[in-house]
C-alpha cells in the first residue's frame, strides 16, 4: 500500500491509505487491517483508499510517527474475509480472483428478500 495522507484530526493523526486492488476488497470500515505489522482498526473505506485515526499513544509506541505521504507501507487483512471468500466460491475463487458478487450473495441466501 501506499500512504497517501497525513493530518491532524483533534488529538489524533488522520492517514490515508491506498491499497493494492487485490487487497482492497478485503477492507471494511470498523475492520481489522495490519500496517507494517501494526494491528489497526479502520474509520473508513472509499474503493481502494482507507481512513486510520491514530491516538497519540500508538504513534508514541510504533513506527507510524515516521509515516509520510509516498512511503510504501506492507499491508495484512484480515484472514477471515479471505476463508469465508473461499468456503463460498471454492475453486470458484482461484479461477475468478475471488469477487464476491450481489448475485453471488442472494443466490446462496445472505440477502433478504
């Protein structure tokens, strides 16, 4: 991924950050997401970009004081999106890329009606 952003936000630091298209339809609002192997929770998710606000006390204990605008950060999500990708499609998934569709959904149940 990319860092994007960086600003104040009260107390806090906003950072932006762009994900791989691959990566990204792992990520949710309120999810979990690894960021150079920091466990984070994400404020908010528009495509490929991602919002963390991070209290004083992470940027003190980890290395995301030194995050700026351009750096290349290594990105982790969460590994239950991943399963729960393949229990649905199954060998679906490898000959896909995954993408999990609303057809896809309503079709196996997980939308009302």
């Amino acid at each position: 991924g990319e860092v994007l952003e960086r600003r104040p936000e009260g107390r806090s630091e906003r950072f932006r950050i762009r994900a791989p298209a691959e990566l990204a339809k792992y990520i949710a609002e309120k999810g979990s997401i690894c960021v150079d192997g920091i466990s984070l929770t994400v404020n908010a998710v528009e495509g490929a970009i991602f919002d963390l606000n991070i209290v004083p006390h992470t940027l003190a204990e980890t290395t995301m004081d030194e995050f700026r605008p351009g750096r290349r950060v290594n990105l982790e999500v969460d590994l239950i999106a991943r399963y729960l990708e393949r229990l649905l499609l199954g060998e679906r998934a490898a000959e896909t890329g995954g993408g999990i569709s609303e057809a896809f959904l309503a079709e196996h149940g997980f939308l009302g009606k």
